[in-house]
C-alpha cells in the first residue's frame, strides 16, 4: 500500500524523512540548486507558437499559467509534437488541448532529499513560492508564483558539482 511507503509519504508531505542514512545534500534546501527563471505560457498559446517559443528558446517544456496564477500543467516540445501528429491536436488548437496536468509541486524550502522522492517517478517538479496577495478590500489570499522547473538531471548536477568525497 502506498501508506506504507515511505518514499510515498515522503511526497505527498506526511513525513518528513526517515532515510537513516541520508547523502550529504538529502537535507540542503530546493534554493541552493539556483534555478533559472522558467519560461512560462499563457493559457491561449497555440501548439503552433509553443512549439516555436519552445525551440527558439532551447527549453522541452514550459509550465502553462493562467493569468490568475493558478497552474494548469506543463507543455512538453515531445508531447506537443506527439499530439499534433497523432492527430489529437491541431497546431492552431491552444495549449491547454495537451497540457499535461499531472505534475508535482515543490517548494525553495523543501529539502533535496523529498525531491529526490519525487523525481523517482515523475521528470520534473514544479518550484513553486507561495506568496500572500491582498485584494483592494483589504482581504488575502495566497497565490502561488512558479520559481522553475527542476529535473533529476539538475539535482544530479547539483550533486555532482559539489559532491563531497
């Protein structure tokens, strides 16, 4: 059962971390891997314009934000392309036709070792900052700013560079 799966715990944020042997970065935070800004998309770009965007600029995928902030997925050049050829999408159709919605979010104060967790199954995190907005009657609520985009190949550069033998 994944109750009783640590790794999946460890996740989804109901433990902290019970690895007893923990690598030398497991407990450096989410920040310390000085993420680029990630390009970002609005919900009506085309597949066409992604593409583009996506090629010109040298990423494999971008995350789609509505203008509320709110994330509605990752856009990948790979499944873009896939959809379009299949036939399920056209170039002209918006983003949001194969966006990829099942995505994990992680916070800059987060430890590497819970992104180690999740990037056991999934290609990529999304980092995001939670952030206190106040509407013009006075009341909050907060909104989530996507930070970047981390892939395993990041943390194993992160690891890499500052592996301490």
């Amino acid at each position: 059962s994944k109750f009783l799966n640590d790794k999946w715990m460890i996740k989804n944020g109901f433990l902290n971390d019970v690895q007893e042997h923990k690598p030398w970065w497991w407990n450096i935070k989410v920040q310390k891997l000085n993420l680029s800004a990630p390009l970002i998309l609005l919900p009506e770009v085309s597949c066409q314009k992604a593409i583009e965007i996506l090629q010109e600029k040298g990423y494999d995928q971008a995350p789609v934000v509505a203008e509320s902030g709110l994330i509605l997925g990752m856009v990948t050049l790979s499944n873009t392309l896939t959809s379009v050829l299949a036939g399920n999408a056209q170039f002209s159709d918006p983003v949001t036709k194969v966006v990829y919605d099942q995505f994990s979010k992680i916070g800059l104060e987060d430890s590497l070792g819970k992104l180690s967790c999740i990037l056991e199954n999934d290609h990529f995190a999304i980092v995001v900052h939670e952030q206190m907005q106040f509407n013009g009657n006075g009341s909050s609520f907060m909104k989530q700013m996507v930070f970047g985009v981390v892939t395993a190949m990041d943390l194993l550069t992160f690891v890499s560079r500052n592996d301490k033998k």
